[in-house]
C-alpha cells in the first residue's frame, strides 16, 4: 500500500463501504474527514519525540466547522492547514488539547462548508461489531472493518482509558481518522497503530479513542482551551510493562521525575508505600494522590537495591508552548 499522505492509493474495492449497502449518507460523512498538517517549532517540547512536521486526519463535528483530532498532531503547532475532500486548504487555529483524553481542537479560520458528522457513543459497541473507518480522501480511503478487542488502555507518555477500541484490519496512518458505527455516528478518533501478541499470534490493527470521553468536556475546551479544574500530576516518567514488571523506559529532560533523580532502567515497585505491579495501576495510584504539584513517593528498584524518592509532580501544560492567534 502507498503512502496514505499521497492520494495515488486506495484499498481494495470490496474493502470499502458501499453507499448502496449502509444506513447512512456515506458521502456526507466521507467530506467531514479532513487532511490535517501542522508544523510545530524547532525548541518545542515534543518535537524531540513527535516531529515538527505532523500530518493526519480530523473530523468535523460542528456547523462552525469545528474539527476533532488526536491531539499529538497539533501539540505546540505554530501553523495548522487544513485540507477539503475537494482540495481546498484552509488555515487552522489549534483550539484545544486534552491531555486526558488525548483529544485535540481545531477551528478553521475560513468557512469550510462541510456538513458536521453527528456523535454517537461507543456503549453499544461490541468485539466483532462492524464499523466503518474513514480517512481523508473520499471513499477509496474509507474501510469496512470490525471491532477485535475492547478493553483498558495504558500509553506510557502517562495516559490511560478505560475502554478503547480495537479494530482490523489494520492500517498504519489512521490517526485522527473517524470510527463510524453502522448509523453514520462519530464513535472514536484514530490514535494507534498496534500489535499485540497472542500466543504465537501477533494481531495487528488500530486503537481508536471513544467519542465519549469528549462529550463531558466539549464545551470547555471550545469555551476555555482546557477542562474545568486542576490538571492531573504529570511525572515525566515513561514506564512500561516489562515481563511482569513495571520498567521506566526514560525520562523527558527536566521533567519531575528527571529532576528527582529517577533513572532508565528502573524498576518501579510502589507508589506512595502501594504496591503496583502494572502501567494503569500505577497510574491511578499517582493521579489519587492530589492535582499537579502533589509530592509523589515512589520506592524503585535499581541494580538489585531499593530507592525512594520523592518527585514534585508538574503540570504537563506548563512544559508546552501555547497556541497563539495572530
């Protein structure tokens, strides 16, 4: 398969929905999906991890024009283009980002003319439910596919759902892509591509981000650039599950857990005298501690001895450049 930023591909035709077959206005939802660039500043915080060039795909799903994405395309974005079904390219404004829920905004600075896609919700969604994913560029680049697993997911840049989606077949650049259930409903935004052993089996497909987790939270994105409250304690530790044991994979430069002398390598065993044994639990065991700037203990095991220290938690916005209007 070519390069999906390039339009010279397509999957196979009985890959792809039939407007004939399905109980919604397909074309309508295909012109929603949009071709998002962003180009993020040399000294930005996540250009060392995430580039500073970053393309996908949004979904618009407000009359306004309104578009949701997965929010690692417009972290720190200067400048955001936006690209029509028809060809049209647009400026953008990054909106809002979440890091919660991993969601990002984007507002058009010029009418884009596009019929929203209405919202859904994944609560009746099951494994082996058929859906439909849709990425910019017109039916050829829309794809029948199934649910295979729906589950908790942990990412090690500190996130954590409690559902998330699964589906194949896979495809390597859906992210911000919209997952439509069999009404024509928004029901999650691309994130990942994934492979999971099995056995011997490795099954291959795509992690999908619920359209529920932003519905809560819309409004004060559009209204504030950020939800109500205080931000959740970020650490700046990337730990992940290792053979049975929670593994610090690295540390972003000076972050929390840099400045507290936390180590590659390490091995976490408790936080706050609890023990946690896996990403999610050890997760919920930091964010019940209190907001950002909590004090959190953590006991590691380093090289066959046991270390404590305390890191100063952090709100992860405070390291990010802010989006400007100009």
């Amino acid at each position: 398969m070519a390069d999906s930023n390039s339009t010279n591909w397509a999957f196979p035709t009985a890959l792809q929905p039939d407007a004939a077959a399905v109980d919604f206005d397909l074309p309508r939802a295909l012109n929603a999906v949009v071709r998002l660039a962003s180009r993020v500043p040399d000294d930005a915080f996540t250009a060392p991890l995430l580039g500073t060039e970053r393309e996908g795909n949004g979904v618009v799903i407000r009359d306004n024009g309104l578009i949701v994405t997965i929010g690692y395309l417009i972290t720190e974005a200067e400048a955001i283009w936006i690209t029509t079904h028809d060809g049209r390219v647009v400026p953008g404004h990054p909106l809002a980002f979440d890091f919660a829920t991993g969601m990002g905004l984007v507002l058009p600075l010029a009418p884009l003319g596009l019929a929203p896609i209405p919202l859904g919700t994944v609560a009746g969604v099951d494994v082996d439910d058929d859906v439909y994913v849709i990425g910019h560029g017109g039916r050829h680049h829309a794809l029948k596919a199934s649910v295979f697993a729906r589950r908790e997911f942990a990412g090690y840049w500190e996130y954590l759902l409690d559902v998330a989606l699964f589906t194949t077949p896979p495809h390597p650049e859906w992210s911000g892509a919209a997952l439509v259930d069999e009404q024509g409903r928004l029901i999650g935004v691309g994130s990942l591509f994934v492979q999971e052993a099995d056995g011997e089996d490795v099954q291959k497909g795509n992690m999908f981000v619920p359209i529920d987790v932003l519905v809560p939270i819309l409004d004060d994105l559009v209204a504030r650039g950020r939800t109500a409250g205080p931000a959740r304690p970020w650490l700046g530790m990337y730990a992940g599950d290792d053979n049975n044991r929670l593994v610090v994979g690295g540390v972003a430069p000076g972050g929390p857990a840099a400045r507290a002398g936390v180590r590659q390598g390490d091995q976490v065993v408790a936080v706050a005298d609890q023990r946690v044994a896996t990403l999610a639990e050890m997760l919920r065991s930091v964010w019940k501690l209190g907001p950002s700037g909590t004090e959190v203990p953590l006991t590691l095991a380093r090289n066959g001895a046991t270390v404590n220290v305390k890191v100063r938690s952090a709100d992860r916005s405070d390291f990010m450049k802010k989006p400007s209007l100009q």
